[in-house]
C-alpha cells in the first residue's frame, strides 16, 4: 500500500463492511456489541475461505502470491455482498406476517 489513496480506500472499505455487518438493537447498547460480534465470527470463516481461494488461483496462474492489500480490498468487497443479502433475509424473515 504506497499511496495514501490506496489506504483511504481500504478504510473506508473496512468502515463500510462493519457498518453492513452492524445488528442494531435500539437502547441495548450490550446486545448490539454482541450481536454484532457473534455475526462477525460466524461470517469471517467464509470471508477468509474466499481470500484463500481466490490467493491460490492467483498463484497457480500467475506463480506468485497476490499483494496483501489486493486481497483484502476483495475479501472485504465480497463480505459487503454476503452482508447485505444475509441483512436482507433476516429484514424479509422477520417481517413477514403469519
């Protein structure tokens, strides 16, 4: 990471990935803290899963272990994605009437 850029980016990608993963409960500020972590743990073991794999590929085709900051930019790309359909189910589940 030698731009400044570069590390803006990477925070601002990391700031966006908790705030997807947020599971707010109003005025129970201990639930939320532990939601939210427990759904952070459950979540990083497919997160880390996919940076394996992706590394792997990227090394068996081009021979040499992608840049760190390139595999976390998609690892945190794709936990976005995962959160805001795992946000959605649990919204559409719990709102259901019946």
């Amino acid at each position: 990471m030698k731009k400044r850029g570069e590390k803006i980016s990477l925070a601002i990608l990391t700031l966006a990935y908790l705030l997807a993963g947020l599971r707010y409960f109003p005025n129970r500020p201990a639930a939320t803290l532990i939601e939210t972590a427990t759904h952070l743990l459950t979540v990083a073991p497919f997160l880390v899963g996919a940076i394996l794999l992706y590394s792997s590929f990227h090394r068996r085709r081009g021979g040499e272990r992608p840049p760190l900051s390139i595999m976390l930019r998609i690892g945190l790309s794709l936990g976005i994605i995962i959160e805001f359909f795992i946000g959605l189910y649990h919204y559409l589940d719990i709102n259901q009437v019946g």
